[in-house]
C-alpha cells in the first residue's frame, strides 16, 4: 500500500496527510464507505435510557448519525439493525455508487454490554453482508480482554476489525473537567489490550476543551504519536444546546476556537503524528438544529482545502516532526 513516508514528491498530485479517503481507495480500488447503525446500546454514563448526564459536551443523541433509527424506539433490535443495514446500503449504492461496505457501530459505547449480548448483535450485522471491516466506537473503560477477545475473533472472517477509542485529552485534570469519567491510564489499558490483539485503533480527540490551548492540545498529539494508532478522528469543539458545556459556555467560563485557529491546530498536529495514522476526520459535524457553539464554522469540505492549502504553502506534511525512526516501524 502506498503510503506518505516523507516529504510528498509532487505538490500538485498528493494530499500532505494520510486521509481516509486516500486510505480507502488504496485499500479497496474502487468505493468503500461506512454503513453506520445504531444497536441501541447506552453508556456508562448515561443509564439505559441514554438519559441521565454524561460527558459535558455530548447530548443525548451520543454520536448517533441523524439519519439512524433509534433502536430503543422502535421495538425490536433485530428487525431495526436489518432495516438501518438494507436502508444504509441502499443510500449508498444509489448517491455514492459505493461497492464494498464498512459495518461500523457508532452511536454510544458499542461494547457496553454483556458479552454473550455483544456476540449476538456483532453476529447478526455481519451476516447480514459480506461487510469488509467491522468498526466498533467505544470508550476505554468498556474494553475488557474479553471484549477485545470477542472483537479479534472477527479478524478470522478475513475482514479489518478497528476500534474508535474516545480519549479526548491526554490530560486527566481535562478528563475531570469535562465529566469523562475516565482516565488516561484506563485509554492505555485499553489500548494494549486491543493492539496486543491485532486490532486497528482510531482514537477520538477534541481541540478547544475547557482548559486546553495549543500548548495542552499539542501534548495529546505527541503522547498518541507515542503509541501510533492507525488513525486518529479530530474534533473541533461543538457544543450542541442540550449540553453541560453549553450551559459553561453561557456563563462565560469558556471560549471556542474559530475555525482559523482550528485550522493551526490541525496543521500543527499533523506534522507531529506519524506518517502512518490515517486522518479519519478533522471536524465535527453537528446538525444545526442542535447545534448551540460555534454558530460559524467552515464546511468540511472547505476546511480540508485550506488544510491542503496551507500545508502545501507553508511546506509542511505529515510527520514532518514526527519524534520516531520510521524504519523502526515497518514491520510492525
Ligand atoms: S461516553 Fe460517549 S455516549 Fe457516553 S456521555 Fe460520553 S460522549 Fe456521550
């Protein structure tokens, strides 16, 4: 597989980061996209019904993609995980002309339940499709050995099996602030236990928390850098109206980056993480109808112009500064 090991040979031809979609296209040759459910499974935080507080910036839809269908409103799991799947795929056949399919569980914390539950629903999406990954969103503290057991056991059907890990800040006093209800040494954990199994990770962070400036975000990119994940989803902060931080951003007790400064962040961040993370995402969509903070931000797809923009610019590309010997890391 190609990949970015250095400086890019041609400015014109080549993206000065890692992206998914390029990542995508390696891997499969034609078009690969994530068909997204949502299994109905909660949170450490927020009880079975979603509803009690969680992190301070998450409101109770958890991630969920609008488009999904609430599993606990429509009665049986089963037949709503068939319907999203048939619904996902059909979407994405006709819009995108997508021919190979990512099964990914993204709302909540999709390995917050009883084994032999997870097993079942894991079982059933996947014989639904010939999928070709299986990506499962969680937190850390919802990774046992068991679970990551269970993930592992799916590379044997020949597919990628990746994880979404939320970190958010390798701060613990961040950690704290924001309701995580985590720590840093429980994302480690957990880390180890899947990559000691083979399984790719995707962390989650957020640039702009309560407390954080370049100085702290700029600590998390390099302590990830450490570990090397296969990929990385960066958010800038959203704060949706029905959320803790939005009642802290009213009181006036904290500001949110613009966009321009979102943007430093990002570029910033990339030179430091190794050439070989693939860039999952740089912004955060929030549907404006929930969307209290920022009321002003560049579209996805203009914010990865002016990344590309200002990295081809200014020179700079993916792990440019990078603290780790490549050649060291290849046969991993
Ligand atoms: S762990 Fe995830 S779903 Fe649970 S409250 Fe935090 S952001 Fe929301």
């Amino acid at each position: 597989m190609e990949e970015l090991k250095g400086k890019p040979e041609n400015k014109s031809q080549i993206t000065p980061f890692n992206s998914y979609s390029g990542y995508l296209k390696r891997k499969y040759r034609t078009r690969a996209y994530r068909v997204s459910v949502d299994a109905g499974f909660s949170c450490p935080h927020r009880g079975s019904d979603r509803r009690n507080p969680g992190c301070t910036f998450c409101d109770e839809y958890g991630s969920r993609a609008v488009y999904q269908e609430e599993v606990h409103k429509t009665g049986d799991r089963f037949v709503s995980l068939k319907n999203q799947i048939e619904r996902g795929i059909g979407f994405l056949k006709k819009r995108y002309g997508a021919e190979v399919f990512l099964l990914y569980f993204q709302a909540f914390s999709n390995t917050f339940a009883p084994i032999e539950e997870l097993k079942q629903i894991y079982d059933y999406c996947l014989n639904q499709y010939s999928f070709a990954e299986l990506i499962v969103s969680t937190r850390p503290d919802c990774i046992s050995a068991e679970v990551a057991d269970l993930l592992a056991s799916y590379m044997k059907r020949g597919i990628d099996v990746w994880t979404e890990l939320g970190l958010q800040s390798s701060r613990d006093e961040t950690l704290l602030r924001i309701n995580r209800a985590h720590t840093v040494r429980q994302f480690k954990e957990a880390f180890q236990l899947l990559r000691q199994r083979g399984i790719k990770i995707t962390v989650h962070v957020i640039f702009g928390l309560p407390g954080e400036n370049k100085r702290e975000i700029m600590g998390t990119i390099n302590y990830l850098a450490g570990l090397e994940p296969e990929g990385i989803k960066i958010h800038n902060i959203h704060i949706p109206r029905n959320t803790m931080l939005y009642e802290e951003y009213m009181a006036g007790e904290l500001t949110v980056p613009s966009s321009a400064r979102h943007l430093e962040y990002v570029v910033d961040a990339l030179e430091l993480l190794p050439p070989k993370t693939v860039i999952i995402r740089l912004t955060c969509d929030t549907p404006s109808e929930r969307l209290g903070i920022p009321a002003v931000f560049w579209n996805k797809s203009l914010f990865y112009k002016k990344v590309r923009e200002t990295m081809l610019k200014r020179n700079k590309w993916q792990g440019r500064l990078a603290k780790f010997k490549q050649e060291e890391k290849d046969d991993r």
